[in-house]
C-alpha cells in the first residue's frame, strides 16, 4: 500500500475524475448530455483533496476515500505495517528457538522483539492517553490487534521472588 502526499492524492483523484469523465462522455450521444458529464466532472475535481472543496487536502475532508488513516487497522489495511510485524515475529521466533533453557536468553528476544516493533510504521499511533490530576495517572491503550503467528509459541515462566 502507498502512502503519497496531498498534491499526489490530488493528481490521483484527477486522473479518477477524468477517467469517469470519458466514460460518461463516451456513453453521450447529445450536447446535454455531454454538459452533464462536464458537470459532474466539475464537482469529481473540487471534491478531490486539494480541490476547491478541499483546499488544504486531506486535512479538510479525511472521509474523502483516497485520503484513509494509514494507520487504522493497519494490521489489516497497511502492507507496510504488516511486513514489518511479520519480521519482527520472525526474529522473535528464530531467537527463541536458538535459546538455551535459560529465561534471560528469552527475555533478551521479546526486549529485542519489543524494540523492533516500534520502528513499524504505525506502531502505539492509535492511543489515546488520558490524565488526571489526583493522582497524575496516564493511561495509554492502543486499539492495535497484532497479527497471530501460526508457528511462534510464546513460554510463560513464572518469577518466584525470595521474601
């Protein structure tokens, strides 16, 4: 999936405006109709980001289809993202099986697997966090829901801590 700037979403959402243009054009068989489909292209161009009705791009009209969060439900939508994560779980799973018996060896991969998933675009973006002044407590949830590794098995080990 790409990512482009206003200006391209602009210059892709023409290309669509003239597309439909043609085909409306190519249907006409009189002059009304014909001013019709340069109507309709009239309002296709001042809806694209950067257009008339959006003149500072996809910041004026986020609902506008070629202007989606990159990052919601990016483990569904961003190829980026899930490439990212799938090599993140790839490493974590080779470093798991090289381990020892050993809950440091373990640990040093999910610190490493951790680190890794923060370089992925998107990662911890979808959070809100939220603060009182009682207690100045933040919470931060992240709505993101990882992609299941069918080969990677994550060990539990409990900490017993001496009294």
């Amino acid at each position: 999936m790409n990512y482009f700037s206003d200006q391209e979403i602009n210059n892709e959402c023409l290309a669509v405006c003239d597309g439909e243009f043609f085909e409306c054009t190519k249907a006409c068989e009189n002059t009304e109709c014909s001013r019709k489909c340069i109507d309709e292209l009239d309002v296709c161009e001042n809806s694209c980001p950067c257009g008339a009705d959006c003149p500072t791009g996809c910041v004026d009209c986020p609902e506008h289809p070629l202007c989606e969060d990159e990052c919601e439900d990016a483990q569904l939508n961003n190829e980026e993202y899930q490439i990212c994560l799938n090599e993140a779980i790839y490493e974590l799973d080779i470093c798991l099986k090289t381990c020892p018996p050993d809950i440091d060896c373990h640990n040093l991969c999910y610190a490493r697997y951790s680190q890794q998933l923060f370089t992925c675009p998107c990662f911890g973006k979808e959070t809100t966090t939220t603060t009182t002044d009682v207690s100045t407590v933040t919470t931060t949830t992240t709505d993101l829901t990882p992609i299941e590794p069918s080969d990677v098995f994550i060990l539990v080990i409990p900490i017993y801590v001496d009294k």
